[in-house]
C-alpha cells in the first residue's frame, strides 16, 4: 500500500497545514486547533510543521472558548507548557519561538493560584521571546518587582494586550495589577481592558504614554473612560516629533466601549482630540445625540465603521436629521442597536431610510447591520438598501420574525456578528503576520 506522502507531494501537506492554522489578525474564538493537532501526530514529515503552527497561537485551557468548559481538564496546562518549551532543549527553544499568541486563562479556584501562577507566567514569557499578543487575566498578572524588571528587559516586545478582571471582589487590587502589566510593556499598540466589576477605569499615575493604535474598553459599570485613555496615550512634544516622526504619526484609529451606561462625559473632548486618525468608532449603549458629540463627530474624516446603540430618538435635545447629518461620509459600515437597546422609534427609522434614500448622503456606505429587539426594520428600508446596492444584516431577539435572507447568522440576542475589518487589518500590521 502506497504511503501518503507518496499520493501527495510534501508541499501540497504543508500548504494545507497553513489552510488548517488560522490567522492571528482574526478573534481565537474561531480557532478549531483540533485537526492541526491530529495532523501533528500523523508521521514524522507532517509533526514539525503542524507543531510550529499549533504553538503559534496557543490558548489555555484549551477549551475556553468552546462549550462545554469543563474547568477541570486543563488544571496542570501551564507546568506542561513550560516543560515543553524547556530552553535547556533545542526542541523547547524552537517551540517557544514558536509562540507569537498566548492566552491564558484561571481554570480553577486553587487558593496557592495567586503565588504560583505569575511565577508560571513570568517565565513563560521570557522563554517566548517573539511573543506579540497576550491575553491574561488579572489574577495570574501579580508580578513581583524582581520579575518585572526581568519582564522588561528580556521579555517579549508585546504588541497587542488583553487584561481580563477576574471573578475576585478585590476590584484594587486589579487595578494596581493592570496598571504594572501594562507599564511593563511599553510596545503595546492595541489594548483591551475588560473590567466588569470596576465602578470606574482609573487612569494611569504616572502617565504610560502608549502609541496605541487600537484601544477597547469593556467595563460595564463605568461611566466614562476619557481620563484613563488620555493617561494611556503618547503625549509627543515638539522633540519627539521633530526626532520620530513616523513612530507616532498614525495616531489612534479604533475605540471601543462597552457599558450599560448611557452618557460618556468627555465624548466631544475624545472625539475631537482622535478624529484626524479615527477610523472605528463603537459605543454601544449610545445614540450621539449632543450637538458637541455631533459637532465633533463631523471631524473624524477617515471614519470607515460606526457602532451605535440606539438611533437617536424625537424627543432628543436634536433632531434626528441633525444627527444623520453628522455622520461621515466616509462610512463604510454603520451598526445599530444591541442586546441591551430599546426598540428604535418609528420617527427616527423613517428619518434614517430617507437620509440613506438621498443620493449624495454616505455614498460609500456598503453595510447597514441591525439589531432588532421587539421590532423589525421596515420595509421601505430593505427596499432602500437593495436600491443601493448596501448590504442588511439583521440579528434578532426572541419573538422577533425577519426575512431569512436578512439574518447574519444568529438569534441568540447577543452582539452582532460583523468582521470589523479595520481591526482585522490593523492586527494583521502590527502583529506582523
């Protein structure tokens, strides 16, 4: 019986291990690594390859994003990770070079967890010296002063971070734990804070002065997030600027935020100081609809995808034309409403479809996303959007009775399930892929 290798050729093997791996500008939740495992252990020809592209992106547990999460599976995976990238091999220093993406997750409520975890942790991430995203969670982050000098000097150039506060009441402490990991890797272009049980996002003393591309903000009790971006970001004086030009032109072109709250007191301030480099904009529990949020909204000329809670209703200070009117019309994608909108009035889905039915309003408008909760767009809407040739998306809640051919995939009541391709592109450059 012919072997496999000789039915395919050895680089038609490889080429489709690269096909199995999936790419790091794109969310872990769609990584399926399982196949890619299965494939390592086929023969000695495919395992190199298959294992270099499974260690490029590791996640454990292993099953944290998939269902069921059985936390009891993976409660030794770090001690087995460091084993198997031992720098006393030449096998452990190739697979830690290996590492471009780390996730890391607390999988059981072990009370020795806080004092051996960021002892697991810190070594890891001196032996994964290419090392470009890490996602972690507080917790597992309390690094003594010893390792984080060694962090800094030795460590990984970290371009992309996600901090996770954990299930601990000990909200200070999460605080104090992310404003050092942060600090400690002052290459960071893309952060994301996910903070939940924090009241307010705290800005950074001393400021850490970020060139962040990318930042996303995911604290549902706090109100505003202005003070502990402005901490975050490079403030460039006239040396700086006359010196290095390049490293800190680009500015910030994406801002994520995501709060039950309904106001965001610096929003205009935000707005204003970003909107020459903007080019992503998501608030999902917001209408914009102060005319200084409008005002300053119309400054942001390269806004390609904008991500709003509720469409701006009658009974705001402004009318709802004046609020269309403030949309750039550079968007490509515009987003509308969530889980925890109220259903949009009728008066301000009629304004937006005459607003959309004018030829000269967003011409590069390709995308018009929609979350319905307790009621439908209309039908003169489908017909606009059809009309110019924009794409409808709509994600429904319970109760709710779209057209199929409308739907993006899912009626579970959660976020809308749209690529947001500036993120995308922007992950592809700055984690060199």
């Amino acid at each position: 019986m012919p072997s496999i290798n000789s039915v395919l050729s050895q680089d038609l093997i490889l080429d489709i291990l690269d096909h199995l791996a999936v790419p790091l500008a794109f969310h872990e939740r769609k990584c399926d690594l399982s196949v890619l495992s299965a494939c390592s252990q086929v023969c000695r020809a495919w395992s190199p390859h298959s294992q270099r592209l499974l260690f490029q992106r590791l996640i454990l547990p292993h099953n944290i994003h998939r269902s069921p999460y059985l936390r009891g599976t993976s409660r030794n995976a770090l001690p087995s990770f460091l084993d198997a990238i031992d720098p006393t091999t030449e096998r452990g220093r190739h697979l830690g070079s290996c590492v471009l993406s780390f996730t890391l997750r607390h999988t059981g409520r072990d009370a020795d967890v806080v004092v051996t975890y960021p002892v697991w942790l810190a070594t890891a991430l001196l032996r994964t010296p290419n090392l470009r995203h890490l996602n972690v969670t507080t917790l597992l982050c309390d690094f003594n002063q010893d390792a984080l000098e060694d962090i800094r000097e030795r460590g990984p150039k970290i371009t992309s971070l996600c901090i996770l506060q954990d299930f601990s009441p000990a909200v200070v402490q999460h605080r104090r734990i992310m404003h050092q990991l942060v600090a400690a890797f002052p290459t960071i272009r893309l952060l994301e804070v996910t903070a939940n049980l924090s009241p307010t996002l705290t800005p950074f003393d001393p400021p850490v002065n970020l060139a962040l591309v990318s930042v996303k903000f995911n604290a549902m009790l706090a109100t505003d997030f202005g003070p502990c971006l402005a901490s975050l970001m490079q403030k460039p004086t006239k040396e700086s600027e006359v010196d290095s030009p390049p490293k800190h032109s680009e500015g910030l072109q994406l801002i994520s935020h995501t709060s039950t709250r309904d106001s965001l007191p610096t929003l205009s301030a935000i707005l204003t100081q970003h909107a020459p480099s903007l080019r992503s904009l998501s608030l999902k529990t917001l209408a914009l609809d102060s005319p200084e949020s409008q005002d300053a909204l119309r400054n942001c000329t390269r806004l390609e995808r904008l991500e709003l809670g509720v469409l701006p209703s009658p009974s705001s200070s402004s009318s709802i034309a004046a609020s269309l009117s403030a949309l750039p019309q550079t968007l490509t994608t515009l987003l509308i409403g969530g889980p925890r909108a109220a259903p949009p009035d009728s008066l301000a889905v009629e304004a937006l479809t005459r607003y959309i039915q004018m030829d000269s309003a967003l011409p590069k408008l390709r995308t018009l996303s929609w979350h319905v909760s307790g009621s439908s767009p209309t039908q003169e809407l489908i017909e606009v959007c059809r009309a110019r040739g924009v794409e409808l998306n709509v994600r429904t809640g319970p109760g709710v009775n779209v057209d199929a051919g409308l739907l993006d995939g899912g009626r579970d009541g959660g976020d809308l399930i749209e690529e947001n391709a500036v993120e995308v592109e922007l992950r592809r450059r700055y984690l060199r892929i």
